[in-house]
C-alpha cells in the first residue's frame, strides 16, 4: 500500500533544483507523448520554456494534463519525483519577462525577451510520488 502523506508546497519545492531535466508526458489524442525538458524552479514555482511551435503545445492547448518523472540518484541508489497536475500557457507580457531573463539558455533558442518563439509553461501540480533513493515504495504526496 502506498503511504499518504501531507507536506506543504514549499517543504516539496525544495526536493528541485533551480533547473533539472525531466522527462515530461502530455497527449497527443488517445497517446502519450513523453520527451525531456528542463524544469526551471523560479520564484517557489516550476516553469518550462519552450518552442511556440513544438508539438507539445498543441498537446496542451488540446489537453492541458501532463505528467512528469525526475529520477533522483543518491550513491548507487535512485528514486525519483513524478508530478502530475495541469500546464497554464503563460501570455503575461510581464511574468514572461521576469522569467525569461532567469533562464540562463535563453539566448541559444530565443532572439529576445518578446520573441513570439518562446512559450513559458507553468505547471500547476495536483499531487506527486516521491521515491527516495534506495527506497522500494513512493509516498503519495497530495499538494
């Protein structure tokens, strides 16, 4: 049996880094679609930038259900963090600006902070897993 467990946003928010790679689900009709990205942790909250034209904005602006997996090594052991929640495609002029200028890859995909290229992702998570390394059974996380 999975254990329940209640901690807060921030006690969760600290597992991340400020950047990580994931790999990050969304779907395509009836079919997953899963592919790595770099989860960004700005401002207590967790980002994805990326491509306007990459087919996972379709995914969302068709389902906005997503689901992601960050395995987490500790020695020889690994566990990981899956989350699952819902993405909000961010059109805030400003937040987009805020966030942009801390990524420090921007440049290499983006001309400037108003490219119409760029897509900021915020996920919004429901609840987790969180397996820790060298542990056989994840905690149910309810956020």
């Amino acid at each position: 049996m999975v254990k329940q467990k209640l901690i807060s946003r921030i006690t969760f928010l600290r597992k991340f880094k400020s950047m990580q790679m994931v790999h990050f689900a969304t779907i395509d009709g009836k079919k997953p679609r899963v592919r790595p990205v770099t989860l960004l942790k700005i401002k207590g909250k967790l980002w994805i930038a990326t491509g306007t034209k990459d087919s996972k904005i379709k995914h969302l602006k068709d389902n906005k259900n997503i689901e992601f997996c960050q395995l987490l090594l500790k020695g020889e052991n690994m566990g990981y963090i899956r989350g699952r929640g819902v993405v909000k495609i961010v059109k805030d002029k400003k937040t987009r600006v805020v966030i942009a200028k801390k990524i420090p890859f921007f440049k290499m995909f983006w001309q400037d902070l108003n490219d119409p290229a760029y897509s900021l992702l915020e996920i919004i998570l429901k609840d987790a897993d969180y397996m820790r390394p060298g542990k056989m059974i994840p905690e149910k996380i309810k956020l």
